[in-house]
C-alpha cells in the first residue's frame, strides 16, 4: 500500500489521520514523534470489538503537501519508538509480526535508557572526527563541551546521539587535565 497525498499542514493531517480512525475505532491515546503519529486505538464493532492495538501512520510534509501512510502492529513497521505505555494498555500481539515487533520496541527503548544513563560529565565523544569532553548538562538545549583544543562549545542532544562514545582509560588523563597541563607548560 502507497501513500496518501493531499494538500494539507501536518497539524491538519495528524487532526485527519485521527478522525478517520475514529470513524471505527475510538482513539484511547496518541503521540507524534518527528514524522510518525503513533496512536492506540479500540475496534468499536464487528468481529474484533473492544480490541485495544497500535497503530502508525507516517506523515511527511512538504511545501503545503502532506504524505500520509497508515499501517498497524500486524505488519511489523521499521519504526521502534512506540510509547511504551501503548504496549502495556494494548491486547496481546496478533499474527507474525506484531509479537517480534514489539520486542523491538522494547528492545529499542532500553537501548535508549541505558544511553542516556552513561552520559554523564567527563565523557569523551567523538563527533565530526573532533574529540569532545561532556562538561555540564543545558538540559534539553544539550550540554557545554571541552573541544581537544581548548575551545568550549554547545554540543546539541541530536549532536550527542549521533557521536560515539569513546572508552574511558583510568590511567590517561581526562582532556581538561590534558589542555591544563599544556597551557601551563
């Protein structure tokens, strides 16, 4: 199945995509991450009334048009950034795909937490081929970093996401220590 193009804002497609699976299905809980509407839903009538499943519905916007593709749990989306909290309220998988799909998303999710708990100050990164020292935390603007030159920076949280993550070595001194001891010699 294809997409869906029209002209429209993307706040006027997520509002679209939702009522049209109101006209079945009543919504019980949705969340827009970046270009994907994830939605929980519960069928209304027929064969599967009150079943609780996940939906998806990817928008791209572009230029006053919108591209709109809707799928569900049961074909198994590459997309793992499904509130968590869908797959606890939703009712158990359906078919061959939705099963293993949702232990992706657990999967991801856990991947994501234990990430941002090993970011913490002193952290070596590398980013753009440049060695970077995480000095404090902006919250949600990112956080202030010590380039191996010297210069002092605002490393974005997409920056962050994006970098790797360098080994921590005991026995060499942390970059501030190094940039210290070369401006004092």
């Amino acid at each position: 199945m294809g997409y869906i193009v029209y002209r429209a804002t993307k706040d006027q497609a997520v509002y679209d995509e939702l009522s049209s699976i109101g006209t079945s299905s009543m919504v019980l809980a949705h969340r827009a991450v970046g270009n994907r509407l994830w939605f929980l839903a519960q069928t209304r009538a027929g064969e599967h009334a009150g079943r609780k499943w996940i939906g998806l519905t990817l928008i791209d916007s572009r230029r006053g048009e919108v591209a709109v593709k809707s799928m569900d749990e049961t074909v198994g989306p590459y997309y793992f950034d499904c509130p968590l909290s869908f797959l606890d309220r939703a009712d158990a998988p359906v078919g061959p795909h939705a099963g293993p799909w949702r232990e992706k998303v657990r999967e991801f999710h856990a991947n994501r937490a234990a990430r941002r708990a090993a970011i913490r100050e002193g952290l070596s990164v590398m980013y753009d081929g440049q060695v970077y020292e995480l000095r404090r935390s902006l919250g949600r603007r990112g956080w202030e970093v010590l380039r191996e030159d010297g210069v002092i920076l605002r490393m974005k949280a997409r920056q962050l996401w994006q970098a790797t993550v360098l080994p921590a070595r005991a026995s060499v001194p942390t970059l501030v220590q190094a940039i210290e001891a070369r401006a004092q010699a």
